[in-house]
C-alpha cells in the first residue's frame, strides 16, 4: 500500500530551524506514513535549499508569501493527505500513532501547541482557542484529506492569516490530534510574550473585520 502523507513544509531562510522539524519526521518514514517530501520556499539565501536537497524533498520555488508558498505545494502532492508544518515545528515523538489513527476518518486534524520554552499560558489559550472556536493557527500543524482539501479549495494565496482563512473554511471538520506540536517561542522572546500575544490577537480582530490582508501583514512583520 502508498505511503498516505505528502509532507508540506514552507521555507524562508529556516537554515537553523529545519534540521530539527525534518528529523522529528523520520518516525513516519519509518513507519511508512510518508510518501514524500516537499519545500516550498520563498527565496531563502541560506542553506535552506540545499538542506533540502540533502533530505531528498522536492523543492518548488516562488514569491515569498507562506499563503502562495503552501498553495503551490499542496499542488504538487501526489499522496491522499497533507501534512502541513512551519519550518520551526517539531513533532514531539509518538505523532506518528496518532496520525495513524486519524487517518481512518475524513475530516482535517491539528497539533497541540507547545513551545521551546516557556509560555504555557499561551499555548494553553492557542490549544483553548482551537478547541472553541476551530482557529488553530499554523503552527499547530494541519493534517487534511486530499479531497478535503480540494472540496475548500486549498490555501488562499495571501502573505498573512492562511492558516485562518483555512481554519474558518474548514469549519466543523477540524479535529484535535492526540500529539504534540513543539514551535519555537524565539520571536516571543524577543518580543515579549505579552506584547506578541496581543499584537497577534489585534492583527487577528482586524482581519476578522475586514481589514486589507497585505497591509496586515506589513504591518505585522514590522
């Protein structure tokens, strides 16, 4: 039987992060859940690329915009479900049995969120706000039937909030995976972990709201 996981992971100088993210992926090779690797990156002037080489993944390339960068390598999985990671993501070990059990069903699944270090109080409000609601965010990992993901349409070809625009079009066919997503907290830490919070849950009620995604995303980024 076909391995049923195509692995999507979009890339933007994430040289120091994907080592960890793709080696956490070696239990599902080894269990035989992944039939391929993809990259999709944005432009990276690191070693991303040929860190991606080296792991046999087959890498896509265009304008750097994690919307238009998952879209275009959704397009190019051949398997019967999409695993989506941020380049920053470890699956903790053990993912590979609940994957496994998920893959039985039709609807999309999500991680639960931890980080490196620190911020419990955020991941548990992350892991809350899913739970309610049906937002998880990208870094909580997306895995998703092909047909499904056909049915929504895929991915939105837009610089910020992908992963919600996909959340919301997913609605009532998201379910928690009994697993642990790992992403890193670097840019909570640099930032502050309550002004990052904040500024990501005003970012998130502006989008709601109707706010332009690319000035959004200009504006998160500065």
């Amino acid at each position: 039987m076909p391995a049923p996981l195509s692995v999507i992971i979009p890339t933007l100088n994430a040289g120091q992060s994907l080592p960890a993210c793709l080696s956490a992926l070696m239990e599902g090779v080894e269990a035989g859940l992944i039939a391929e690797l993809i990259i999709s990156d944005g432009g990276s002037v690191d070693d991303t690329l040929a860190q991606a080489d080296a792991w046999g993944a087959h890498i896509v390339t265009g304008p750097a915009s994690r919307g238009g960068q998952l879209r275009r390598g959704c397009a190019q999985g051949r398997a019967g479900w999409f695993l989506v990671l941020h380049a920053d993501t470890v699956l903790s070990p053990g993912w590979t049995a609940a994957v496994g059990a998920h893959l039985g069903t039709r609807k999309a699944g999500y991680f639960q969120l931890r980080f490196d270090r620190g911020g419990r109080v955020v991941a548990a409000w992350a892991n809350l706000r899913a739970r309610l609601f049906g937002l998880p965010y990208g870094d909580q990992g997306l895995l998703i039937p092909r047909a499904l993901y056909s049915h929504v349409d895929g991915y939105r070809d837009i610089p910020l909030m992908e992963d919600v625009a996909m959340a919301r079009s997913l609605r009532g066919q998201l379910v928690a995976l009994d697993a642990v997503a790992v992403t890193s907290a670097a840019k909570y830490r640099r930032q502050g972990w309550v002004r990052r919070g904040a500024r990501n849950l005003w970012t998130l009620l502006r989008y709601f709201a109707g706010a332009d995604v690319t000035t959004l995303a200009r504006q998160y980024r500065r």
